[in-house]
C-alpha cells in the first residue's frame, strides 16, 4: 500500500501540499485512522471517506463538514490528549491532527449512526422556534420536575471535562505600530509595505500558515510565482526583518478600545507531545496604533430543501482539502452555486481526475469566462437550475434539480455536493472596532463605511474583489512604497443571499440558515408572523447566528429572508451587532496566569511562618493570612479560643498586628489635615501621645477607625483597619490633592514598613521590658496612649502603649525584617511566664468584652459615631471636618435611630447567631416589626456566658428591656445592656 | 537584663533563599537596600538633591543615580529614593533629607519594599507577562522607572540595562511578583 | 481597554492603572458646615450622570497617584481631554469637539441597536 492509500482512500496522488511520509495516528469514534502531518481532523477523515461527523443540535439531523476553517457551525467534535486534556466542541476544520489523539463525536446517543434524538427531526412540527416560550408554560409546578430537567439534557453541545486542567496558560502585553490582522494576499502585502516603513508589526494570521485564500485558490499567482509559495516565501521575509513579528495558529478575538486587541495563539493543540514548559496557549493584549484589517471574506452556502447533509460543503472548502490536503471529498461531486467561484473547484476538481455530475447554477448568466472553461473541460453546467432536495440518510447520496419556475424534478447521483451562494466580508473585528457599515446594494453585502479608530480595511473584508485592486489597497494601507503584480485566472462575479428556488415561503422544507443552531428559512419567516419585527429580536427568537459561530455563514441570508418577509430594504432591517470573541476562547487563556497561588496575592506577614510553626489557623481578611487562632493539640476552635481568652486576662497574650493599615502623615500641616479628615480634634495632641479617631465620609456615617500616635508635631503615625488600609489612603489623599491642596502634608503608606507585635495582658510590661532600651515603661512615665520612639532588641522601634483588649497593652513596631527575631525572643520569655499567643478569634472577643466597636462588623456603613455610642470623639468645637455638616441631617439627629448597645440572653448558655434581627414583641403578626440585628456575638469565656453587640432603635433607652431574637426552631429572649461587658471600671487597662 | 542586650534582632529577608528564572531570564532578590518615600514641593526639589547628593528627577518616568542614591521620578511632588547596601533603618537617607532644612516629608519604607532583579534577553517579555507598559527601549530606555501593575500586585519598575529591570514591590506582594515572574520567565524562554 | 493620558506623567497609559472617581467640578462648600440640607444634597447626593459630553474626576492610582480631570464621552467611551486637578473647568478643543460629535453619529449605541426593538 502506498504512504497516499494509507492515509486515505480519498487522497489523490500527486495533489496537496502535505508529505506524505509524515503521518499521525489518530483514532475518531473508538476506530483508527491515519493522517498527514498538516492535515486538520475535517481533512484526515475525509481522507477515509468520513463524512457524517455529528448530530445537530436541536434535530439531532446527521451532519458533516461544511467547511474548512474557523467558521464552521457543523463539525465539532471532542478532542482528547488524555483523561484531563479533553476538549468539547472542537471545530474538525480547525484542529490539526496530532499523534495519538482521540477524537469522538457529539451529541449523540447511543451511536453516531443510530441516534434515538433524531426522532426530534420527525417531531419537528412540535420543535418549531420558539417552542419552549409556548409549550412549557404551564402547568408551572411541572417546569422543575418534568420541562426543566429535559431541557437541559437536550439543552448544549458536547461534555464539559471535570478534572482541573494541567495545562498552563501564557500572557504577554505588546506594543507595536500596526498591527495586520489576516495573512492573505492582503494582508501580507499590507505587512510588506509597513514593513518596509521600519515600522514595528505584527501580522497575524489564524492558520497554521500564512496564505488565506491562497490554501484553496491555486490558480492565482503573485510576481509570477504560485500564490501559495510566494506567501510562504514572503513570511519567511517578513520573519527575518527585526521589526516584524509573524504569528500564525493566531487569532484576533476581540478590536476593544483604543486600539487594543486580544489574540490568542494556539502552541501545543496541535503538538503530539507537547514540552512541559510550552503553555497550551498564549493570550497577546496588543496596543497599537493602527490596525489593518485584512480577514478577507467567508463563503456562504445556498439555503435549499435538506441542504444539510453530510457531503454538502462550500465550494471553497472542497478546493482547500484538494489543493492544500491532497483529499477529495467525493468521485462524483455535484456543484450548486450561485457565484463563479464554485466553478473553480469544479475545475480543480476535474483535473484531479474526479467526475462532476453537474454544475447547478441558479443563474441564467453566469461569468462568461468560467462558463467558456467548463465547456471546454466538459462539464455539465446547468444554468438558470435549483437544486430542490437530496437524500441520503448519513451521506447525500443524489440532488434532485428543477428549472427555476418548473416542477418537472430529475436526480442526480453525487457523493458530494459543493455549494456557494457568494461570499459575505468579514467584518467582524471592523464592527467590534465600533466602525459603522454600509450596505452595497450592488452585490448584496455590507462593507467598512466609517471608522471609529485608525484602522483600515484591504482586501475581501473590504469587499475588494479585484486581485490588482487588492494588491493596490494593500500597499497604500501598509504606508511604505512597494511594487507586486498579480494575476488570477477568472474574475468571479456572482452571489445570492437568503432562500434559493424551492425554499421560499410556500415551500415546507428544512432549508437549514444556521446549521449549529438547527435554524431552518421557514423559522425565520415564522418569526415575522409571530410579530417579531426587528432583526435583533428575530434572532433572540430563532436563536440563528447565536450559536458558538456566531452565524458567519447564516446571518445575511437570515437578514435577507426575513427582509423579504417583512418587505422592508435590508439596511432598514439591521444588522445584529458583532460582539467579541471573533471564535471562542479557552477560560484558560482568558484568565492565564491567574490561578492556584497565582489566583490572588496572599499576603503573609514576618511572622507568619512562626505562627504557621506554632500550629495557627489562618483565616483570610482582605488579601491577608491572619493567624486566627492557635490551637494546642487535641484542641477544637472553641476550646483554643477560650483558653487563648482565659490566657490574655490572667497572664498575657502575644497578637500579630501587622495587618493593620498604617499611614504616616508628615508636614507642618499634618494636624490641621487630621483634624479635618477624623472628627476628634488633633492639634492637641501632645507629641508622644496617641489617641483613638473616628472618620466620617461627607454623609456623616463611620467610614472607618485607629488609633493615632503623634511621633512629633509635623509627623503622625496613623493607623486603620486592616481592610479598609487601601480605601482610607484613597480617601485622605483624595482630600489633600483636590480639596486641602493647600496644606504642607504627605501621606505615605507603611503599613508593611513596621512588623506590629501586641502583647497584651496584666503581664504585658514585664514581658517585654527586658527589650526595650530607651523608655521607661512604668505606668507614669508611659501610661495608656502613649508613643514612644526607642530601641527593640538593638532595632528602631516604635513602641504604642495601646490596648484593643482593655489589659495593660503594649503594640511594638519593629521595621518588618526585624519582626520575626523580635517576634520570636518575646515569645519565649512569654511562654515561660504562662502567657499564649492569641488570633484574631480571642481578639474580636476580648474586645467585645470591652464593648469596643469593629467598624465593618458593628458598622454598615449608616452608622454615625453617635448610633455607635462614640459621640464623644466628635469634636464641638471644630467648624470642619469631613462630614461635619452631613451629621448635622435630619435623619442623622432624629430620635429613635438605631444604636450600638450589649444583649445579654436570657439563658447565659445560649449564643446568639450574628445578623439575628430583634423584635419587641415575638407574638406580633407578620410582618414583625424589626427593631434591629446582632453584630457581634460569642462565648465569653471569662464572664462564662455569652454576650452580643447589637444596633437597636433607640437602643441606649432601651436599658434593662427585654427584646427577642426569634429563630427558626426558636425564640431568644434578650436583655438590653450597656456595651461594656467586663471590667465596667476600666481599671485593669492601667495596669 | 545584661544577657538580653546582646541579644540584637537578626534580619530576615522576604524572598530570602529564592531563586529562579529561565534559559533566557536570571530572577534574583536584590540586596537590601535603604529607601525613603520622598515628598517636596517643585519649590525645594533642588534643596533636597543638594542635601541627597544627586539631582531628583523631575521629568516624568526618569530616575537619576548619583554617590549609590538613586532617586526614581513617581509623581510630580514623589521620589522612592534608595542606596544600596543600605543598613536597617534608613537613617543615612532621612537625615540627609533632614539636612536640607525645607519643608518635605521622608518617610523610611526601606523594609516595606523588597526588590526583585530581572536580567536577560527576555526580561521585557518577562515582565510584560503582567505588565501593561510598553518596554521597548525607545518607550522605556534604560533609566526609565514608573509605578505600575504588575498582574494584580503594583509595583515601581525601574530598568537599569536594556536587559536588566528591578521589581520594586511592597513585601506582602513579593511571593506573588515572584511567582508570576517565574511564569513570565518560563514563557519568556521558548 | 482604555488608553488614558495621565496630565501629570504627561503619557497615554492602560486603564488598568487608573481608577475612576466621580463626577468633576464639584465644589466642596467653604462653609460646609453652615449650608442648608438642600445645598448638602445638592452638593453630596445629586449628580447629573450626563450621556454624551461627561467631566470626571480619575486617579492615576498605580501610576503617579494623582487625581485629575477628564472630559469623556460616555457613548463612545473616548477621553476627548484630561487636565490637571485644580484648574477650572477646560472648554474641549474645538478639533475634539468635532470628533466627538462625528463619534456620537456613527457609533452603534444600545439605544440605536437593541434598545429600539419595540
């Protein structure tokens, strides 16, 4: 057997630009095949005279390949490398065969043969369009149980794979001058004559190689030399010019904004082992200045009675698997065509040595020149013809063909049938470029008009169809100053769009418009009697050109039969809108790098690998790890927490409080701008001194809280809360710039300059003492509030005695490097005097024991100081700060406003749920009246109950009240308390 | 007490013992370094170079070196100025701005930043893996620095040779700056 | 994505590094705090949200950190100008004027596409 038979009984010796000798096993459907390297799996099967590839989608209708590139709606099939690299819904026409693959079919059961879905195809009368908004109305109980559950079986295309992807993804930004998106004749003389500016390009075509129209047009050929390998030659130029980048399996998805553009480049798809640091595919966010758009023009097929068989194609699409894959898709190929260019593959496919049973022209007047040429190769041409049905149940197997306007019908034996109705420019990436188009009425297509960005349109896309014409565009798009001649043997004339002879409206047949979507040229008419009026609804109705084609080959002969039915002009019809992307791309490409460690920074802090040594449980907060609790083995979280509790009051605790967001405020002016960012008052607070601010936003509601130390009279060390680090800085520096710009202040963020160590407990001092060098910590010299600059361990620290705890407390800043040896002498010593490490778990609690607020969780955002109880940190005297008149609102002073106060259940066991909502009256009928919700609730392990902070209306005259929590199984009777839970005096704070 | 005096902090370093790269990237931690937040009015920029030892940038996305400072151009009124080698506490660069005697802010962030070091000739390609900006030589010559994106982390890109780049990253984020760079840097090669 | 020509790096560059904050020109009261609840709405709560023709405020918050004004066309989405904070607000240059309303006549807006299909 020859290397050619062996690779397919339909591949012709001799045709085709492929090596024999290279060859890939593969296997489709369970049964072995072999191809040739640089086939696609649509070409290798046809090799073997593989035609039926799939079902369709809502009639289960046997399919084929219809075409051979990326806008094909028929032939998707999943692909498979391995049980994790598996892909649904695979274009066949664009897949190229590796080694080892495993290709099946879809949307079939049991069989691709006998498929029992295709009985929808018998039902069909019952599937009309927009079935499912009329059939499954009622009755409505039976949508979840009976409907739902059908539909969505029936419902999509393929199987989606379920173990994670072990591929990974690549992205790279780019810039460059012009970027030339399609690789055709237009498109490479575009690069050539840019190229030839020294400008940078890129060009990028989505083929495996350069060429376009030239992988199937093998009778044109450019400065004397064959099409093809002028292209091949001419990348090979371009690759070698420094300023040129050249990428092929390419391609532009999506024209945004500003002339950015997304491509995505396919590396290993088509790699039979693929290397481990290749990425499976590279996304490319280009940013250019000009775009030359050169993506040529798709051919249509004709809409007739069961045009839809295997066996049907595009004319176009015969000639590529013949000139570039050496294959054949028939021994006796019918052609139906409005257009001449049918004719070419006619011919190519004559000389080839393959019969033409006919070719049908459904005009009287075709081109002269291919007319002349097909009687002089002997081919029966049939103008002024329809083609009116096939058959042929897994293949078509006959055409029956009629006179335009005559009923006598005759078959015609084929194997194959090309179709062409003409070709429609793709205008895809201009319209995403938010270029408006014009309708050429001449030849029934729309075409660039006005452009939107710098860019510009050569060749088929700008419905250029003459090759000298072309070439000219394409040199004056590119700016540089190049000469080419070509020379293409016919000029083609030609092109129909919407419904042919015998599929018009007094003709019920399937005459398929979208084949991926199942829409036949009868949906679209009965759309518009259905009311549907405008294009855009007509498609949402039919769903035609909503498929993962989006309709490339099926929206302008929907636009022409529903223009036709609505007897309105088809540029008063409208064009739906081309959204990105062009074809579909992978989730791995869009999202890249983004995933496993990669998703989202963690920020970890200098200790985090010794809280992580000393058994800690992290909880997230923002980006954060935050040690949440330190468990002792054999310890469950409530056990931890409570000792940890238990430890802080009675001995000391150690705390990682670096997340918090620190800023410095520097300048003469640092108080003046504190004054008028928080509501407390700033200009007297001494250097060396901290105290506790609230800021308010305009409308007066706590925005966010920390206590600030004053370092010296030009300089503050603030801090915020650890999520809200970001937004405050935001805020002040929003303020400074645009409002106070006249204030001598900066703002710096350090909140990772300092590692923060809060020891905290009535042995806090005598913990940490033995460190500190350069302040006395005794109660007088260093009380509560106070702020030191002095030395930790031989390090520059600053030292805050501050207390988040209501304990002695003391929060030592080291510069961060320094955090973890700090971090680790203290806790020895601290270990040995009984005191435990604490998260963020005992912090939240301690504090609530304290009756202290946590802006976020007691907070909503409609909170003002005063409903939080902390109406003392709002300055009197002040006459502004931010948010000083928005307290002032009707609503902000009204009475009866919620406000932050203490429950304590009735039943010190039970611990209230967090969000519960607080009623006076439990018995009241629905709806209740809802007096407010639980903010904070725990288990206080030194009072040995529980205990919550609410917002409750007229909370604070409420005291002593008894309100209710009711829950589902139950309802909790609560006591109206004061906020602060332990330590009512304050005492312990001082030490 | 006697014994815990000598018992001075030791230094460790985020990114300490990391390394990494490509055929066609070396990514390494650079050393520490001194580095302050430098803010001042156009009124005494030139005050501050003279007491800093070199001249602050004013031009958008320059940098300048002089005496082992370097002082990187971020905003009209900002500087992030380091000296290499520098020791713990930034104290060289704060007292040399505090020498000026004008108003300013110098806020010493030497611990809040690290910096990574990309060199190679695929180092652009490395970095534009995250990084929005354009690093042709014409668009980002050597010298050339700004504040930006790098994935989801920002950071201030300063380039130091056509094929040589340093991260500058706040700490929290440089695991991820590395890990991304490691991807870039993967790609970067093939 | 957007390019956005950042006034003070005096450069186009992504959107990705800006962050857009609110409508320009909104002048925070000197005597805030003795306005009448009328002013404070109008001065806090009311904003015009203008199709077409819009004045913003954005900040170049990975970049150089600095706030500024920007005149955009919400329909096309196009920065017809941008200037620095401060400055009162700047009449659009007479060439930019003509773009924009060029803009606005063939760009396919949900109005002239989807939103007319009654």
């Amino acid at each position: 057997m020859s290397a050619s038979s062996n690779s397919g009984a339909f591949r012709i010796k001799g045709a085709g630009r492929l090596t024999p000798a290279r060859t890939a096993r593969f296997t489709f459907d369970g049964k072995s095949y072999t191809a040739l390297e640089g086939d696609t799996v649509a070409a290798a099967l046809l090799a073997h005279g593989v035609h039926l590839l799939g079902r369709s989608f809502k009639y289960h209708r046997p399919r084929g390949i219809l075409t051979a590139g990326p806008e094909e709606p028929n032939a998707l099939l999943d692909v498979s490398r391995d049980a994790a690299r598996r892909q649904p819904n695979v274009r066949a026409t664009v897949q190229e065969v590796f080694d080892g693959a495993k290709i099946s079919s879809q949307n079939r059961w049991p069989s691709l043969k006998y498929d029992i879905g295709a009985a929808n195809d018998v039902l069909s009368p019952f599937f009309a369009v927009g079935f499912y908004y009329k059939t499954f109305m009622w009755p409505k109980e039976a949508w979840a149980k009976i409907y739902e559950p059908i539909i969505r079986r029936s419902a999509g295309l393929g199987v989606s794979p379920t173990e994670e992807d072990p591929d990974h993804y690549a992205s790279r930004y780019v810039h460059c001058d012009v970027l030339i998106a399609g690789a055709g004749v237009a498109g490479l003389t575009a690069a050539l004559s840019a190229a030839a500016t020294g400008k940078k390009i890129i060009l990028v075509d989505e083929q495996p190689e350069v060429g376009g129209a030239l992988h199937y047009d093998a009778s044109t050929t450019i400065d004397g030399q064959n099409g093809y390998d002028w292209a091949q030659a001419t990348a090979a130029k371009l690759k070698a010019m420094p300023n040129v980048t050249v990428l092929t399996r390419t391609t532009v998805f999506g024209y945004y904004n500003h002339g950015f553009l997304g491509l995505v480049e396919r590396i290993t798809d088509h790699v039979a082992k693929p290397t481990k640091d290749a990425p499976r595919e590279r996304l490319w966010q280009v940013r250019t200045k000009k775009v030359i758009l050169a993506t040529g023009s798709i051919e249509r097929h004709m809409v007739f009675a069961n045009n839809d068989r295997p066996g049907i194609m595009l004319a176009s699409a015969a000639r590529s698997f013949l000139n570039h894959h050496g294959v054949t898709v028939g021994h006796n190929v019918g052609v139906y065509t409005a257009h001449d260019s049918a004719y070419e593959a006619a011919f190519d496919l004559k000389r080839a040595g393959v019969s033409i049973a006919a070719i049908v022209d459904s005009r009287d007047k075709p081109g002269e020149a291919v007319l002349a040429e097909a009687r002089k190769l002997g081919i029966d041409v049939l103008t002024g013809h329809a083609v009116v049905d096939t058959s042929g149940r897994l293949r078509i197997n006959s055409m029956t063909v009629a006179r335009n306007g005559n009923f006598d019908r005759r078959k015609i034996k084929v194997d194959a049938l090309i179709v062409s109705a003409g070709w429609t420019p793709s205008v895809h990436l201009f319209s995403q470029s938010r270029g408006k188009l014009k309708f050429d009425e001449a030849n029934q297509r729309f075409v660039p008009d006005v452009y939107a960005q710098n860019s510009v349109s050569a060749g088929g896309c700008n419905g250029t169809d003459n090759l000298a014409e072309l070439i000219d565009e394409a040199i004056t798009a590119g700016g540089g100053r190049i000469a080419l001649s070509g020379e293409n043997r016919f000029e083609w004339t030609g092109g129909m769009i919407g419904a042919a002879e015998g599929a018009g409206p007094d003709h019920a047949v399937k005459a398929f418009v979208d084949f991926q979507h199942d829409v036949t040229a009868k949906d679209i008419r009965l759309a518009v009697r259905e009311g549907m009026h405008s294009i855009e609804h007509i498609k949402r109705f039919t769903t035609n050109g909503m498929a993962s084609d989006q309709g490339k080959l099926s929206n302008m002969h929907g636009l022409a039969i529903a223009s036709e039915m609505l007897g309105r002009p088809i540029p008063q019809v409208g064009l739906t809108t081309f959204r990105a992307p062009y074809t579909p791309v992978t989730y791995g490409t869009l999202i890249n790098h983004s995933r496993g460690e990669l998703f989202d920074p963690a920020r970890k802090t200098p200790m985090h690998a010794l809280e992580e040594a000393e058994g800690a449980e992290f909880e997230d907060v923002g980006n954060w790890k935050r040690a949440w609790y330190f468990p002792k083995r054999g310890e469950d979280m409530h056990t931890a927490v409570s000792r940890e509790c238990k430890t802080v009051r009675d001995v000391a605790g150690i705390f990682d409080a670096s997340t918090l967001g620190k800023i410095e405020v520097v300048g003469p002016d640092a108080a003046q701008f504190l004054n008028l960012l928080y509501t407390n008052a700033w200009d007297t607070l001494k250097p060396g001194k901290c105290r506790y601010g609230i800021m308010t936003r305009e409308d007066g509601f706590i925005y966010d809280d920390g206590v600030v130390g004053r370092l010296a009279e030009d300089r503050f060390h603030v801090t915020t809360t650890t999520g809200g680090a970001p937004r405050v800085l935001n805020h002040m520096e929003d303020y400074l710039q645009t409002e106070f710009p006249h204030l001598k202040v900066w703002l710096t963020s350090t909140t990772e300059q300092w590692a923060v160590i809060a020891v905290q407990g009535p042995k806090a001092r005598e913990i940490i003492e033995p460190f500190v060098e350069g302040q006395d910590l005794s109660n007088e010299a260093f009380p509560h509030m106070s702020v030191a600059e002095c030395t930790v361990m031989g390090v520059p620290a600053r030292l805050f005695r501050v207390s988040f705890t209501g304990e002695v407390g003391f929060e030592i800043n080291v510069p961060a490097d320094y955090g973890a040896a700090v971090w680790k002498a203290i806790w020895e010593r601290a270990q040995s005097m009984g005191a435990c490490l604490y998260g963020t778990e005992t912090m939240h609690i301690l504090r609530a024991e304290k009756g202290y607020l946590i802006v976020g969780q007691d907070t909503d955002g409609t909170v003002t100081p005063d409903d939080a109880g902390y109406g003392w940190a709002v300055s009197k005297k002040k006459t502004d700060f931010v948010g000083i008149r928005g307290l002032k609102r009707p609503d902000l002073v009204r009475e009866g406003r919620k406000q932050l106060v203490g429950l304590m259940t009735k039943d010190p066991k039970e611990v209230l749920e967090e969000g519960g909502q607080i009623v006076a009256d439990p018995n009241q009928p629905k709806p209740m009246t809802m007096l407010g919700h639980v903010t904070s609730s725990y288990w206080s392990e030194n009072l040995g109950r529980s205990i919550a902070i609410a917002l409750v209306a007229g909370g604070r005259s409420r005291m002593g009240e008894t309100l209710y929590v009711p829950m589902a199984d139950k309802t909790i009777a609560v006591e109206v308390t004061d906020m602060v839970f332990f330590d009512k005096e304050g005492g312990r704070i001082n030490g | 007490m006697a014994e815990l005096d000598s018992n001075i902090a030791t230094r460790s370093l985020p990114l300490s013992g990391v390394h990494g790269g490509s055929a066609a990237v070396r990514l390494e931690p650079a050393q520490p370094a001194e580095r302050i937040n430098l803010r001042v009015g156009a009124e005494d920029v030139s005050a501050l170079s003279a007491a800093l030892g070199l001249d602050l940038p004013v031009k958008p996305k320059t940098s300048s070196s002089a005496n082992g400072r370097t002082a990187l151009w971020i905003g009209p009124d900002e500087w992030l100025v380091f000296a290499d080698g520098g020791g713990s506490i930034g104290s060289s660069l704060t007292q040399a701005a505090a020498s000026s005697n004008v108003v300013h802010s110098a806020t010493d962030i030497s611990h809040r930043n690290t910096a990574i070091l990309v060199s190679g000739p695929g180092a652009a390609a490395t970095l534009n893996a995250g990084c929005a900006l354009d690093l042709s030589l014409d668009a980002f010559p050597i010298g050339a620095c700004s504040r930006t994106l790098f994935g989801k982390v920002e950071i201030v890109l300063l380039r130091t040779a056509e094929n040589t780049f340093r991260v500058e990253v706040w700490r929290s984020f440089s695991d991820y700056a590395f890990g991304l760079l490691s991807e870039g840097a993967r790609d970067a090669a093939l | 994505m957007l390019l956005i020509h950042c006034p003070y790096c005096e450069e186009d560059r992504s959107e990705l590094e800006f962050r857009w904050a609110g409508e320009a020109h909104v002048v925070r009261p000197e005597n805030i705090a003795a306005i009448s609840d009328e002013e404070f709405a109008e001065f806090f709560f009311l904003r015009n949200n203008e199709k077409g023709l819009t004045y913003e405020r954005w900040r170049h918050i990975h970049g150089c950190g600095r706030f500024f004004n920007a005149a955009r066309d919400t329909v096309s989405d196009r920065f017809l100008m941008t200037y620095k904070a401060g400055l009162p607000k700047q009449p659009l240059p007479v060439a930019e004027k003509f773009a924009a309303i060029a803009e606005e006549k063939s760009v396919e807006t949900w109005e002239q596409t989807e939103g007319d299909a009654r």
